[in-house]
C-alpha cells in the first residue's frame, strides 16, 4: 500500500467515527453539532455516558494510530 493510499484510508477510518460519535451523542442531545462533540465536557448528558465516551475512545484510537503511523512514515 502505497503512503497517500494509507492516508485516505486512514482519513476516511477517522471521519467514519467523527460521523458515529456524532450521531451517538445526537440520541441524547438531539441539537448537537460536530462542533460541540470536541467540547462533551459542557453536556453532563455526555461527560458521563460510557456509550459516547466508548465511541469518542475509539475515535482517538484511530486519530493516534493516524499520527504514530505519519510520524514514523515522516522518518523514511
């Protein structure tokens, strides 16, 4: 696989979970945006739900694996 394959498919993982965490989080406050998802800690309905923190783990997951795998693809 070559390095811009990785990326997008890297990109499309991560943009796949932004959607997930979303849309979790919209089941429990209806009016909430992909800007207020990167700041749950202002809902109480969120700073202490497992579901949404589980999905917002797993989005950092693929955003750290992202940034460990370009830091080492930076070295080659």
């Amino acid at each position: 696989m070559k390095k811009k394959e990785i990326e997008r498919l890297l990109e499309q993982l991560a943009q796949a979970q932004r959607e997930k965490v979303l849309k979790c989080g919209q089941q429990f406050i209806p009016r909430l945006t992909s800007d207020d998802v990167l700041q749950p800690n202002d809902y109480p309905e969120l700073e202490f739900n497992p579901p949404f923190r589980y999905e917002e783990g797993v989005l950092e997951g693929i955003l750290t694996a992202r940034a460990a795998l370009f830091a080492y693809l930076a070295k080659e």
